[in-house]
C-alpha cells in the first residue's frame, strides 16, 4: 500500500475505531487502519486512539491497577510512533494515545487515579470538566485559555517525557494535553473524535478544532 495526500494511520484494531474515521474523513483525511508499523509510518500522519491500559513494565512499574492491557498493541504502537518520531511525522495521540505518546518519550503513568472518579464515563455517557490551557499552546490556539471537555479514563500521565510540555490540566492537577517542544506532535487526554461533526455538543468545547490542526500538519 502506498499512502499519498492527506493521509492518517490510526493504529488500533479495526471495529473500534469508527469515531476516528469519520472525524478525519470530516477534515478531508483518508483515514487507514492498520497494526502494522511499516504500512503506517508510509501515510502522512499518525492517530493514536483510545483503548486499554498500557503494560506498566513499559515504564518500570509493576501493575498497580492497570487493566485490559494488551501488550501486543503496546508493541505496535510504539513501533509506529517511533517511525512517525524518526520520519519528523505529525502524530495525535488521543486518551490512550495520549498515554502511549508519554511512555514513548520515557514518561510514566499513574495507574489509578486518586480521583478517577471524576474523570470516568458513567455509563455510556463521558464525564466533563473544565480544562486550563496554557499560554501560546496548540490548544490555547484553538480554544483559549479554557474550555469544557469530556473524559472517560482512570489514568493519567505521571512523569512527563522528554521533550514534552503539559499544555492543559483539569482542576484536580491531571494532565489533559501535552504537545511536544520540537516535533508536531499533540496529544490530548480527553475524546474530541466524540465532541466533533456528528458528536458535536453544546456542553463542550468542539473537537473538530484538534482534527483540522492534524490535518494542517500533514504534508
């Protein structure tokens, strides 16, 4: 496969990533799904999505509340964000993603938040909260200095990995955005695929601002 125009991988397993798909279909991405880090890193941009935990020996750790972890896709997406990193590439890491982006970059992780309550989907719908945003970031760019955005994860990022900058945080001090210092690569804690287009609400931010600027990075 050859991956030409605006083209993004999302590295995740087909079936659970449909949200992902049409939010950069909306933006005029060609969309391709793939578990192979050497089809990817031939498109244009990389979209990491949400999904499990992240094996806590990939950052040193023993498991201290991590679940539904799946190494094997750990493996993978590590691999891709290597070769999007080494290929100077633009990468969007969402929840999940988000996470992978730090560990990748020798960050941790804290396992099980102590207010994990607060940042969990109740049911099938995502708990909200306010988000301060930091000066001259890519979000502050698109939102302003705060905003409302939704969640649903028990984790957050611990130690932040090189590079990396906290560009947004919830009121309880956990990191809902870092970007990177140098390399076109954003990654967000919260779920903008489903604040965007046909998920759009009137109670949130709107996440098709993150979708544009990935798509404004990709050559």
């Amino acid at each position: 496969m050859i991956c030409e125009g605006k083209t993004a991988a999302i590295v995740g397993v087909a079936g659970n990533v449909n949200n992902y798909i049409a939010a950069l279909k909306a933006v005029g991405i060609e969309p391709v799904v793939t578990l192979d880090p050497a089809e990817a890193v031939r498109c244009g941009g990389l979209l990491l999505p949400g999904g499990g935990d992240i094996d806590p020996a990939r950052f040193g750790e023993e498991n201290n509340g991590s679940r539904d972890i799946d190494t094997a896709l750990d493996a993978v997406q590590l691999a891709a964000l290597d070769g999007f990193v080494r290929a100077g590439k633009p990468v969007l890491g969402i929840c999940r993603g988000h996470q992978v982006v730090n560990v990748y970059f020798g960050g941790g992780l804290v396992q099980d938040l102590p207010t994990a309550e607060d940042h969990m989907a109740r049911g099938h719908a995502d708990s909200l909260h306010a988000v301060e945003i930091a000066a001259g970031s890519i979000l502050s760019k698109l939102y302003g200095r705060s905003a409302i955005v939704n969640s649903a994860h028990h984790q957050g990022l611990g130690a932040l990995g090189r590079g990396l900058r906290v560009t947004a945080l919830a009121p309880d001090g956990v990191v809902e955005a870092a970007e990177h210092e140098s390399l076109p690569v954003l990654a967000v804690q919260f779920h903008p695929e489903r604040m965007a287009f046909a998920h759009a609400r009137s109670d949130t931010a709107d996440g098709a601002g993150v979708f544009r600027w990935f798509q404004e990075q990709i050559k």
